[in-house]
C-alpha cells in the first residue's frame, strides 16, 4: 500500500505557519503509523519533514521580528 500525504507535506505549498504546523504533524503521525506496522518509513518523509522544520523556523524568526 503507498502511502498519500497531502498536498501540505510539501514545504513549497505552505502559505502560513498553519500549514506548515499541519504538514509536519501529518508527516510525524504518519511515520508514528508506519513504524507501528513494522514497515520501513520512506525516505522522502524525512526530507519533507526536515524541509518544513526549517521553513517553520525561518517563518517563526520573520515574524518574531516584525
């Protein structure tokens, strides 16, 4: 079964803080699932994520200092 993540996992469709907190959360839950189930997680989850985590803390610093 292939996993489908939605369209928010993707750093670039981010327009918010929202939907970057929701496409980390999603990734995270997902990988949760996954590891349950003894399955491998893929890997473009972990760049996804890393992507997010990074764009969240670039959002998070622009807007601390305005």
């Amino acid at each position: 079964m292939k996993t489908k993540l939605s369209p928010y996992t993707i750093a670039s469709n981010c327009t918010d803080l929202t939907d970057i907190r929701d496409g980390i959360n999603e990734i995270q839950d997902e990988m949760k699932r996954l590891v349950s189930e003894g399955k491998n997680v893929p890997s473009f989850f972990y760049s996804r994520l890393s992507k997010l985590q990074t764009k969240r803390k670039k959002y998070e610093q622009k807007t601390r200092f305005t």
